[in-house]
C-alpha cells in the first residue's frame, strides 16, 4: 500500500513539471508519461522518476529523451485542439 501511495506522488510530481515546463494540460501530462511508457518499455513509475530526475539538473538517458519529446510535442497539438 504505502509504495502504491508513493509510486502514486511520484507520477503526480512528474506530471506537474510536465505541465511547468512545457505549459501542456494535466490531462496530457499523464498521456506523455503513458506514451514514454509504451514506447521504451519502461514502467510509468521509472518515467516519472526520471523526468523528476531531468528536473533536478540530471540528464535524460537517450531513448527517454527521445520520446519525451515526442510525446510532449503531441501532447502540445492537442491542447490546441480542445474547446475554449
């Protein structure tokens, strides 16, 4: 239960630097960490620990990077997309 909770905290603070850094909705915060996910293999918890690596100065291993990028850039043509 308690690394639920924590596993749970920890994706919500990298969604929140997400959302900071790259001015992207809550909603497509999660949906790039999702993708990350599915397109490296590496579990959502181990994403979100590396971009709150990234945040605090560490670099992004290379495929993360990647598809960090990519990911965020979806995610910022869809907030365009949505209804004002």
């Amino acid at each position: 239960m308690r690394h639920a909770v924590g596993s749970h905290a920890t994706v919500d603070q990298a969604i929140g630097i997400l959302i900071a850094t790259h001015r992207i909705p809550p909603a497509a915060g999660f949906e790039v960490l999702r993708e990350v996910f599915q397109h490296t293999n590496i579990k959502v918890h181990t994403v979100a620990e590396t971009v709150i690596g990234w945040a605090l100065g560490k670099p992004l291993p290379g495929p993360v990077g990647q598809e960090l990028g990519a990911a965020v850039q979806r995610g910022q043509g869809h907030a365009s997309e949505e209804p004002r």
